[in-house]
C-alpha cells in the first residue's frame, strides 16, 4: 500500500519494517531507547526488527512495561532514556508499550509529577510539543495507539487516566501485519475487539466530524468478518491485513472522543490485582453499553448495523455477544474476577474519565453504576 499522511506519518505494508532504518534517519534520530514488554521480546519480534539495522544492536531495551502502563514504568524507562544519551523512543509491541513510549517522551522533556499532564487535571494546555520523536511499531491490531493522541498510564493512586494531545500521537507508524501473524487466537480476539469497540464509540460520538465518521465505519466493515478469520487461522494474511486496518482506522477516529464502554475499562484497568486485559473488558461491556444508546442513537445504529452486514433492525448488542462468543471471550465481568464492590468504588472514576464526556447518550454516576451491575451480572 505504501506512504499515507492522516494525522501523522504511516507506513502500512508487509514488510514495513525494512523502513525503520529510512524512518529514523528522516527524524533525525541516532540514538533510540527501545520501549518494548517481555512478551514480545519473548516472541522474537523486538530481534526480527533490531536485525533490520546494524546501529539498533546498540540501542538500550526497557521491556518492563507492565499489562497497563505505570507511572512508575514511565519514570523508570525515562531515567534509562537519559541515562543512555537518547534522542527518540522506538516503541514495540501492543498498546501498553506504545503508550509507555508516549509517556517517556512527554516525561523526557517536562518536569514531574506526571499527574499534572492528566487531561482531566487541567494537563492538555501544559503539553509542550518539545518532545523526543516517537516511531511506534504495532505488534497487536487493536489499540490504534499508534495515531493516537493518548496515552493511557495507571498513577501511583491507582487512578487510570488519559495523557492526551496532538503532540503525543506518534511522529511515525510502522504497521506491519506480518508481525501479527503469531499472535494467539485469545489475544487476536481480545484486541481485536478493543479495535471494534474504538469504531463503533467513536462513530456514536456526538461530536461533529464526518470524515473521522466515515474512517470508523470502513474500520468496523472490515473488522467484523476478518476478526472471526483470523480468530480461526492466525495465518490468514488477508484477514491479518484488514485486522491492522481496522485498528489503525480506529486510532484515526479518537479526534471524536470515546464513551462510556472505555470509561468503564479504564477505570477498571487501574486494579492492582490480577490486571485485566482493555480488550476483553471492552468486549464484556459493550453490548451493555449500546443498550443504553439505543434511543439516544436509531439513525447512527442503522449505518452500523450495515457496516457490520446485519439485517435492518437487528439487535446490536446480541450481535456483538453473539462475536464475542465466537471469539471466546468471557460474558460478564464476574468471570474476570471483578467484584460488585470494586465496581462501586470505581464508579467516581469513571465518571470523571475524559471519554464520559462523548458517550453516544448522556451519563452519569447512577446510569454508570447500572451499567457496571449488568456486565458485572451480564443481563
């Protein structure tokens, strides 16, 4: 496919990362701190891209990005990146790494705490764009982190909050979907589902951007039957190409802002205990979110359910349950391990999440706690 321009630099073929070399030069960039997890590095991918250049062999590695990215994970791998001379951020792997990444590069430049960048502390306005480049390497077609403007970080307090800015989006993606080819069926239909969600939140957004709108129903057409596919055979390429896609046009469309299925999954990201996958939460609650929307939303849910091949009138929230059995992926809350306490507590931090604010039908603290009972109980 080659060189697209929307938001940001993206190089979208098999293959592509034969270009990091070329795409580092371009931004100026020598030294880069590799930003990575122990999975990936587990799985080859972070030596298969390292081999791509012989100047990388020499380029420090900080693979300790947990499940969802810390503060302290941030501080740690942005000591390394001064401590190391570097002057840009390669981030590899799945949306926690390439968030991390992000953080690195504002943390790199700006003075602590982090919390005083948090969108919904006031930070957006406090974000210079003064910051390291960042090339992100996607390994998981889900996120859409890599033309995001957000990145997603737990705070010392547990808190699970946004970092957002145009400056934070990635000043070059590498999507390549050859990397995704050994990617297991659980997690191609976790993040899978986390790339449906981003489509189908950000098209029942009610802010106005038809062209973001139009991007997030190509996502969602080419997402519902690949997903399945590559559920099936992780070695379906065409399937694995429509997958990256999907997700990538998923990042394009976060300009319209979420709703409250990702209130809900970040505010539940930040437990401490057994941490929970974005993904599957986001599969788990949206069919209960969508219920919710329904009569806030009629005109928009008819184009989605053309975009996702369904008949007029059609349930959206049973055809989302019905791919997520497909897929599966767990029905309730309850069989992740989340309690009916946890939800309560969570329910102020959801509330104030930024991506409440863009739900497809007004929220708020009780229309939340109703939602977390029913994906907690799954009726």
């Amino acid at each position: 496919m080659g060189l697209i321009t929307y938001l940001t630099r993206i190089q979208f073929e098999r293959g592509a990362i034969r270009l990091i070399p070329e795409e580092l030069a371009l931004l100026g960039a020598r030294r880069p701190l590799i930003v990575t997890d122990r999975g990936v590095v587990a799985a080859g991918l972070v030596a298969r891209i390292v081999a791509t250049h012989a100047a990388l062999a020499e380029a420090p590695v900080f693979d300790a990005t947990p499940e969802n990215p810390t503060e302290a994970a941030v501080l740690a791998a942005r000591d390394l990146f001064r401590a190391r001379g570097c002057d840009a951020v390669l981030a590899i792997g799945g949306g926690s790494p390439l968030d991390l990444a992000k953080g690195v590069a504002l943390m790199a430049t700006h003075a602590e705490p982090l919390s005083h960048y948090a969108a919904v502390l006031g930070g957006l306005p406090r974000i210079r764009a003064d910051q390291p480049p960042v090339l992100a390497v996607p390994t998981t077609a889900g996120t859409g982190s890599e033309v995001g403007r957000a990145a997603l970080i737990t705070l010392a307090d547990g808190r699970k909050l946004g970092f957002i800015a145009p400056s934070l989006i990635p000043n070059v993606a590498i999507c390549d979907p050859d990397l995704t080819l050994g990617l297991p069926p659980h997690l191609t239909a976790a993040t899978g589902m986390d790339a449906v969600t981003h489509c189908i939140e950000t098209y029942l957004s009610p802010r106005d951007n038809p062209p973001a709108e139009a991007i997030a129903l190509d996502g969602l057409k080419r997402a519902i039957p690949a997903l399945r596919r590559a559920y099936r055979d992780g070695h379906d390429i065409p399937a694995r190409e429509a997958m990256m896609m999907a997700a990538l046009e998923g990042g394009m469309t976060f300009q319209k802002g979420l709703g409250a299925v990702h209130s809900m999954s970040h505010a539940l990201g930040g437990r401490k205990m057994q941490p929970l996958h974005h993904g599957t939460l986001n599969a788990v609650i949206l069919p209960h979110v969508l219920r919710f929307n329904a009569p806030a939303c009629e005109a928009k849910y008819a184009a989605l359910r053309e975009a996702m091949g369904l008949a007029p009138g059609a349930d959206l929230a049973e055809a989302v349950e019905a791919l997520n059995r497909d897929l599966g992926l767990p029905r309730t809350l309850a069989e992740m391990g989340v309690t009916a306490e946890e939800c309560e507590a969570l329910v102020p931090w959801a509330v104030e999440d930024h991506s409440t604010a863009t739900n497809g039908r007004p929220v708020g603290a009780e229309e939340l706690r109703r939602l977390f009972a029913a994906a907690l109980r799954g009726s």
